[in-house]
C-alpha cells in the first residue's frame, strides 16, 4: 500500500475521527530484559518513561534523541509510538513517514501503523498494516491482535471471532491468553452496540524494548 496514500487518507479522517487513547489502563509492560550496551543513554531514558507511561516526558527525551541524531532510525521510531501513546496520531504517521526514509518498514514500524489507523477510523488500513507487520514477522502477537480489532472495527464478527478463537488455541502464554479473554469481551461488547463505536479496542501490552528489533528472527513478541 502506499504511504502517500496512506497520508492522504489520514488527513482526511483525523480532524474528525481522532480519539486519544484512554490511558488508565497502561499499555507497556516492564521488561527484565537488559537494554543493548550501543542503545543511548537518552534513549534508555525515554524507554524509562514509557515504561512509568510518562508520554509526554518521553516524547521530549525522543525528540531530543532524534535532534541529536536524525538518522538514528531507533530514536524516531521510540518517538513515533511515544506519541501515538499520548493521542498525537497525526505527528506519530509524520514521524513513521519519516523513518521509512531511514529504513524500510518493520514490524513493529506495521503495527504502529496500524493503531494510527484504528485511532483516525481507517478500518481496512489498519488490518492491511497490521497484515504487513504479520508478513515480516508471523509469531508477532501485537500484529494478530491488531488484526482482530481491526475486523471487529469493521464489525465482521464472524472473522473477528473466528481468528481470536485459532489465537486462543494457539497460544500457551497465560498473560497473553489473559488479554485474549477480555479482547473477546470488549468485541462482544461492540457486537451489541446498535451504533458502531469509534473509539478502538486497546491493545495488547507491549515492551518498549520490542520497539529495537525489526526483523521476524530476532523479534520478541510483545508483552513477552
């Protein structure tokens, strides 16, 4: 798909479609794992405020880090989904547009995408971004999610319903078997909503050191 397509019809829908996301419930899980040694030291901090979900303090520590270094594509993509977490869909796409500039699109750089789309009402673009992420990375389970609120936005329940059930069965892991359950719940919730909702479902939880790999070998899956 192209992102200038992309673009075009993000400006379009966001004045009048853009919700931020509701934060009360934080959407980044603290990680054991130990940063890179090369990862800088102002973006480990930033990584530190997404973490305590201090949007805003990390979106200044990432446009720091990208002043300090803009070709530096793990800064622009931190600060991307930063401001996606704190409800500036619009300036993240600006920043993802940017990064593709850098580096060809990742997974991670998909999914992102994705939630842009599901925030300004872009339904179809979002489960089509979320395919791509699935593409480079097929065990990525923020991605297959993504494309189950996707369908569920688009309220085609039989398929959302469908690939939740394969995802359920597929997956061993209890926390995330956990945010499966309460996934079907919101869906149900939609179903029986006469007038579709445009707030999207949240999320799964992810790392914010997920957001350093890019390709299918090395990519943990999110909230791991």
């Amino acid at each position: 798909m192209s992102l200038r397509v992309r673009k075009v019809d993000m400006v379009l829908r966001i004045a009048a479609t853009l919700l931020a996301f509701n934060t009360a419930n934080p959407v980044l899980a603290v990680t054991a794992q130990t940063k890179a040694p090369e990862t800088p030291q102002i973006v480990k901090k930033g990584y530190e405020q997404l973490k305590k979900a201090d949007y805003r303090g990390a979106i200044t520590t990432f446009r720091e880090a990208v002043k300090q270094n803009n070709n530096d594509p793990l800064a622009r993509r931190c600060l991307a989904y930063a401001l996606l977490c704190a409800g500036s869909a619009e300036d993240a796409l600006d920043q993802l547009i940017l990064l593709t500039r850098l580096s060809p699109p990742g997974a991670v750089d998909w999914c992102t995408f994705g939630e842009v789309y599901l925030i300004a009402g872009s339904y179809v673009q979002a489960e089509e971004a979320f395919s791509d992420a699935l593409k480079l990375n097929p065990e990525l389970f923020w991605a297959s999610c993504g494309i189950i609120r996707a369908k569920a936005m688009q309220r085609d329940f039989k398929a959302a319903y469908k690939s939740l059930a394969e995802l359920i069965a597929d997956t061993p892991d209890e926390k995330k078997r956990a945010y499966l359950y309460k996934l079907r719940l919101a869906i149900r919730r939609l179903e029986l909503t006469p007038v579709p909702e445009v707030k999207p479902i949240d999320r799964p939880e992810i790392s914010p050191d997920n957001l350093q790999d890019q390709g299918p070998s090395n990519e943990a899956p999110p909230g791991a």
